[in-house]
C-alpha cells in the first residue's frame, strides 16, 4: 500500500491509496468513506442491488462485533470472509465495534491466567468485548488474531481498550487505556508476524486518549514506532465531544503521526462533521450514516452542489422541511438516533401525496423510477422495500458527496463546498 498526496487545502489531505490488496491493483481517492457492512453485507442491499450503484468505495469494512460469533464457521471454511460473502473484487478492512451499534462500556477486563506459586505474581490477560445477536462475546488477543485470520483481511485493527470516549472519564482511566491498547497492538503485532493468513495484511494502529489532549498525544507517538500500515482515531464519535474540541484534538494527533500513511476516524458521519474532520486531517471515514438514516425513514437531501442552479437546487425549501408528527403516531417504529438537518422524514403525512423524486438531479434507482409518495406508502406500510430503495439513495448521495468534496479541494473551491453544506456564510 502506497500512499500518494497531490495537495493539501486549508489542513485538508487530497491524494490515493494504490497497491491495495492482495494483489495490489485497487486504489482509492482520499477523503473518501469505506463501504459500511453489517455480517460482511450493506444492510437491506444484495449484491446485485448494491452494483446498480456507481462510484463504489475500493474499501469495504467489515466489523468484528458482527463475525465473532461465527467465527468458527469461517474457520471450518478456510477461504476467509471476502469469498464465503461472495465480496469478490474488494479491499477488506476489518474493524473491531460496528459503528451503527450502541454497545455497554464497562466490559473490558482483567483475569489471571495462572498462578503456580502462592510466591509466584499471577500473569494477568486483558478481554475486550464485543456484542453479536447472541450477546456478549469476550475476546483474549489470541482469540482476536485468531477471528483475523479466519476473516482474512487486507487492512485490520489492532485490538484496542476505546471505552474512554464518554465525557468525564478520569485521567486515570484514559491513561490505562492508552497503556492497554499499545500493549495490544505490540501483542497482535507478535502474532501477526507468526500468521500465515495474515502474511500479506496489514495492521493499522489504533489512537486512543479520550478527551484528555496530553494522553493523545502519547498514544499517537507510541503508535508511530510500531511497524503499522496506518492509524484508526478512535473515541471521537459524534455525540462524544463538542466539534471544536474534536478537531482541535484530531489535528493535534495528526500531526505527530507519519504523512504517508492514512488515517482512518471511527464513529463520525454527518457532513458537516465529516467536513470539520478531513480540515483536521482525517483521510478516511465510515459510511454508517446512510444506514442510520435509512433506519429513521429518512432520505439524505443535502446540496453539496459546487454550481449554483435555482431551478436544480437539491435542497428543498423551507416549507417543505419534515416536520415531526408522524401519520401514524405511536405505531411508528422506534427511531434510531437524532434526526439530522441533512434529510427529510419521509413517514411524515405530507408526502402522501408529493410525487416528485426524493432528490431532483438525482441518478439513483429510486429517485429515477420512484416518487415521495410511493416511499411514504412503504415507510407507513411496514414494507421491506421500502429499506432497499431509502439505501440506495441515502448511499448514492453519501458516495457522490464525498466525489465532490475531493473535487472541491482540487479546484481550490472549498470554501464554496463549505457554504453549501452548512448554509452560512463563510469567512473567505
């Protein structure tokens, strides 16, 4: 893997990832997001749904939370996940927490492995746990490395302690995590070496620290010694922190970690936070958002558009922002997180009858040959499809936002990109 930078805009990295994979023939232009999947699928999409789509990310991640409970299926199997998913022609990256997953914190671990001699100190083994449909799945570095090469990835993780990033955790307790994760990665760093399945991967590096800039800053270095392909900033999830102090602490991670070797930032996908980040330095993101919105019955509207066309705009105008009574009140299903500025709520009783595509200009499958009206009858329906179309469109805008984030930074038009997606005015 070869990192090239064409430029840097205003703190923001603009370049492409080559020699990816085992064969070295994929790339991927950066800032870009890699291809979310939940048990090595994108939620509610085929594979022959999801290839209707253009522009598809190199990069596609796959989480330890959703494999771990079958791993022994992918040991018994032997070819790894790329080929027991039929995920053929892609870059795998493995990572450890599904990032659309709200898991429990408290649940890393100290035990004895054995003791011989009351005289003897006993040797002490850190778990992180990770949670399946079946619960709680407690993970020794063995067992980890292990799930690794039975998945066999290009990119994966190291094993990391991340249960510092709600706010107020002591110093401490940061500081021990820090501790525990570097002593994961020199662990999963030994046992890399000795694997055969994971001879040609590569291990990323994994940030930690919390909230706290000193213990930061000390992970990144610790970090940058170790032979890592690159570096996952983890604990800076939206909701975690207050934006400045993310960036703020983001640009001061990065710059003590190598140039030529990607970042990758967990947990963050609204756009105007995926913006704020890439200024810090971040190179690659997830592309959960999609997925959370899609599970809200939402549609992603946002303009991203460098051109100014009134009669073209993507947004659409005041009065027809959602509103959050629903048609059908307390029978709704639940509704996963907050619901953003960047899409409308199509369960909302004032797209019965609005027949117009869910975003004009739009080339996806559903805006092309479906209306408002058609998605809302399916959202208040409880039918399935109306999951599959939402996906579509919500990954289709996603993908193509992040295309003309890069083409701004190569056309020295961020400032332009940055009044769209935030709607205010911007100092030049």
């Amino acid at each position: 893997m070869k990192l090239e930078l064409s430029r840097i805009v205003q703190g923001c990295r603009l370049g492409v990832l080559t020699g990816l994979g085992k064969t070295g023939t994929h790339s991927l232009e950066f800032p870009a997001c890699v291809l979310y999947t939940r048990c090595a699928s994108v939620p509610h999409l085929t594979q022959d749904t999801l290839r209707t789509l253009g522009g598809l990310p190199a990069v596609t991640q796959l989480t330890t939370a959703t494999l771990a409970e079958h791993q022994e299926v992918l040991e018994e199997f032997k070819e790894g996940a790329r080929r027991f998913a039929g995920l053929h022609d892609t870059v795998l990256f493995s990572s450890l927490h599904d990032p659309a997953a709200s898991y429990p914190t408290g649940h890393v671990t100290n035990k004895v492995r054995g003791q011989t001699h009351h005289v003897i100190s006993p040797e002490w083994w850190i778990t992180v746990s990770v949670w399946g449909s079946g619960g709680r799945i407690e993970l020794t570095v063995d067992r980890y490395m292990a799930l690794q090469a039975a998945i066999q990835p290009d990119w994966y993780q190291s094993m990391s302690d991340g249960e510092t990033w709600q706010q107020n955790t002591s110093r401490k307790r940061v500081r021990k995590a820090v501790d525990r994760t570097l002593n994961h990665l020199d662990e999963c760093l030994l046992l890399h070496q000795k694997s055969q399945a994971l001879k040609q991967a590569e291990i990323f590096g994994v940030v930690e620290g919390g909230d706290i800039q000193e213990e930061r800053l000390r992970s990144a270095r610790e970090t940058a010694k170790r032979p890592v392909g690159g570096f996952v900033l983890d604990g800076f999830q939206s909701g975690a922190m207050e934006q400045g102090m993310r960036s703020q602490l983001i640009a001061a991670v990065v710059a003590e970690l190598p140039p030529d070797k990607p970042r990758v930032l967990q947990g963050v996908g609204c756009p105007d936070e995926v913006v704020a980040c890439v200024e810090a330095g971040v190179d690659l993101f997830e592309s959960f958002f999609p997925y959370q919105v899609t599970e809200r019955g939402c549609a992603l509207c946002f303009d991203f558009s460098l051109e100014s066309d009134p009669e073209s705009a993507v947004l659409e105008s005041n009065e027809d922002r959602p509103m959050r009574e629903r048609e059908n009140g307390a029978d709704s299903p639940e509704i996963v997180g907050k619901m953003t500025r960047f899409e409308m709520d199509l369960r909302d009783a004032r797209y019965r009858d609005d027949f117009r595509p869910l975003v004009a200009g739009c080339d996806c499958y559903c805006c092309r040959n479906h209306q408002r009206a058609y998605v809302h009858h399916l959202l208040v329906t409880n039918e399935l499809l109306a999951g599959v179309l939402l996906m579509l469109h919500n990954l289709a805008h996603y993908l193509v936002f992040f295309s003309t984030l890069r083409q701004a930074l190569s056309q020295d038009r961020l400032v332009d990109f940055k009044r769209k997606i935030l709607q205010v005015q911007i100092n030049e």
